[in-house]
C-alpha cells in the first residue's frame, strides 16, 4: 500500500458520504473536498462562482463571519428578507433576482445563525427549483443541519439540485469538536474548481484530527453523542427563553429557534445593544450585538444570545445582568428623549 493511499483511509470523506447518501444525496468520498473548518468552505465555494465585485444574495439577518468574508473578498452582500421561522422569502428573493445582477446566493436554510429559522423540506425544494430557474448557485451553510429541534433532520438543498449549482459547506465544529477545524464542502458541479482553489489556498487539511473523527464516528459514539446534545440544546433554550423574560423589559421579544444554540432577541427601537455592549464585556457578560450581523447596519436594537453552554449559576446571573443593562439604557435614553 502505498504512502497516499495510507492518507485516504485517515481522511473522514467516507463517513461524511455515508451520512449524506443516507439522506438520498448522490455523493462518493472523492468529490467532497475537505477543509480548515466550514469558513474555508464556504470561501472556496464563492471563489468558484464569484469574483470581486460580484453581488452575493445572503440572509437578512447573516452571520456576521459570511459579511466579513464576503467583504473580504472583494464582494458585495446584498440582504434577502428573512422569516423567524421559515428562512428566506421567496417572494423577496424573486423580487431581488430580477432587480439586482445576482451572482450567487449564500443561505442557511437548515437553521440560520442568528434567527433559528429553518425551511421545511418542500420550502428548500422549492428555493432550489427557483434559482436553478435562473441558474444562480446557492451555497449552503449546513453547520447546524445535525442540530436540530424537530422530529427529522433536515434534507440537504443539494438533494434537490437537478443542474449541480448547489454546494453544501459544513464542519464538525458545532457538534464534535471545535479545535479540530475540521470542515467539507460537497461542490457540485464545481468540483474541479473547488479542488483547484483548494490546492492553492491551504494545500491539505490536518490528517490526525480526521482520523480521529472517522474513528469516532465508527464508534457510534458521535450520534450518541449528538442525541443528547439535542436534548441538552432544547433544555437550555426554553431556561434561556424564561430568565431572558423574567430580567429583561417586557416589551422584548425573543425568537423560539427551530435548532442551533442561540437566541435572537429584539429590544424596543430606542435600544441600541453595541452602545453597551464594552460595558456589559467589563462585567464579564459576552453577547453579540444585532448591527453586526447586516452589512447594511440594521438590527441595531437587537442581540444575540448563546444558550450553547453549560448551564450554571454564573449563566444566570450574566442574563440578569445584561437584563440590568437593557433597563438601564433603556431609562437613560427615554429620560434624554423627555429632556427635550
């Protein structure tokens, strides 16, 4: 056996395979490219379908890591009207495609990061169906697909894909281990592309932490383990949910994610969170601030709020805390607002 052949049965590619023809998409280990976690992903796959200049469709709110890399690359994010609980609007996408020069769309239909929303299987066939319509690549941030908080597990939008233009970037990072910056992209039509970039950009992915994986998801161990995480995840939001009603202002809402590990939480219009945000970082309390995840600067009186941990006396005593800094900002702004 020779020294390559060595290095592939090290590589996780099979039983990533596995996982996703169980779920009916026709994939083998050779066409899944893998990565330095999910971000490397999804940059190889906007490389592959954009350049500088060109307009990329992403959700509205989006992870604040997409805008950057988007940015990064010299691109330009344009915001698609997101739903709470069913993702992307299709209405508005269609609208936007055939006002703007599209050139890729870059989405989480299985659990947006921050909103938790998630597309039921019939709403992500039906997205697919109408950007292959116009021929638009849609490149799929899956990391919380296996984090779900309904019956099933999501269907990949790839399954979907009758043209190929779907990629799916994922990583074990939200489940297994985040150190291990172990990530893949199944590219689609793409694949040569993909490879190429690939092989210019970081060359090869780190063969111990993928062994270990593969090893670890022989074991059984890994959907064990993902079982109860499942569990744990939904136990800690509903806690979160309750004690963030409890400190904060009444007239906050809060979001009932559908899977993933936070909280999007709206505070009244007069409420700006990054104004407080060094404040609530002083007194030990992180959360993340709502301006950051638009490259338009919208969701300035929201946050987001991780319930990703394990829970603690000291969780509970940070969300009261940064309830206390709502209250507190929200009095001083409405007492400057009465001065005049």
């Amino acid at each position: 056996m020779n020294l390559w052949s060595c290095y592939r049965r090290c590589e996780v590619t099979n039983e990533v395979s596995f996982r996703y023809q169980e779920q009916g998409v026709a994939i083998n280990s050779d066409e899944i490219v893998i990565t330095n976690g999910a971000q490397e992903a999804l940059s190889i796959a906007l490389q592959c379908v954009a350049q500088r200049g060109d307009v990329i469709a992403v959700e509205s709110p989006c992870f604040f890591g997409m805008i950057e890399l988007i940015e990064t690359l010299g691109m330009k994010a344009l915001e698609i009207y997101t739903c709470t609980e069913d993702g992307v609007c299709l209405d508005e996408l269609t609208s936007a495609i055939q006002q703007h020069p599209i050139k890729a769309c870059l989405f989480s239909t299985a659990i947006n990061n921050p909103l938790g929303s998630m597309k039921t299987d019939e709403q992500r066939q039906a997205m697919v169906s109408l950007l292959e319509k116009y021929d638009l690549p849609l490149i799929e941030d899956d990391v919380y697909s296996e984090l779900y908080f309904t019956q099933s597990k999501p269907k990949p939008a790839q399954l979907y894909s009758e043209k190929g233009l779907v990629m799916t970037c994922s990583s074990f990072s939200k489940t297994a281990a985040p150190g291990y910056r172990t990530g893949w992209l199944l590219p689609g039509k793409y694949e040569e592309q993909a490879k190429r970039i690939k092989r210019a950009q970081s060359c090869s992915t780190p063969l111990l932490q993928q062994w270990t994986l593969n090893e670890y998801i022989q074991s059984g161990d890994y959907d064990r383990h993902l079982c109860v995480l499942r569990k744990k995840l939904i136990y800690n939001c509903e806690r979160m949910r309750e004690l963030i009603a409890e400190c904060f202002p009444s007239e906050v809402c809060i979001s009932k994610p559908l899977g993933g590990s936070v909280l999007w939480v709206r505070c009244q219009s007069h409420v700006n969170t990054s104004e407080f945000f060094q404040e609530a970082l002083d007194q030990g309390v992180s959360f993340a601030p709502g301006i950051i995840f638009s490259p338009s600067g919208k969701y300035a009186n929201y946050m987001r709020i991780s319930f990703g941990v394990q829970w603690s006396e000291q969780v509970e005593s940070a969300v009261k805390t940064l309830g206390d800094l709502v209250i507190e900002y929200s009095q001083k702004q409405l007492d400057k607002k009465s001065e005049f």
